[in-house]
C-alpha cells in the first residue's frame, strides 16, 4: 500500500507547496492543472502567487487538507 507521500494526487485538487519553490515560498496554496507521467508521475501546479510550474514531484507538493492538519 502506498504511503501517503506516494499517494498521487489528481487534476484539480488543491495543494500547498511544501518547500520553496523557485518563486514560490513553502506554504503556498494551488491547485493541481495537469498530472503526467508513468514511472515519474509529475504535476503542473497554478499557484495562488500567479506562478505556474510544471515538472513538479509528489515530494514538492502536500494536498491541502494535509497542510492544515499539520498547522
């Protein structure tokens, strides 16, 4: 079974940015625009900056719902 780091996440979900991305500080909420990938799974993320970066691993990006149960 997957952990929930391996766990993919889907089009549309909203995430927070787990570690500082460039132009885009730890913390930082988007939502999930693309997914893509078969061995690699990668995800093209719209965050709420205005930034939009693709080629984005499951270790960069933690669903949102996560994020505030950490909090």
């Amino acid at each position: 079974m997957a952990t929930k780091a391996e766990r993919p996440l889907k089009r549309h979900q909203k995430v927070v940015a787990s570690r500082d991305l460039p132009g885009v500080p730890a913390g930082t909420p988007g939502k999930v625009q693309l997914v893509n990938g078969f061995s690699w799974v990668r995800y093209r993320v719209r965050f709420a900056n205005g930034e939009e970066i693709g080629f984005l691993g499951r270790d960069d990006l933690v669903p949102a719902k996560e994020w505030e149960g950490a909090a």
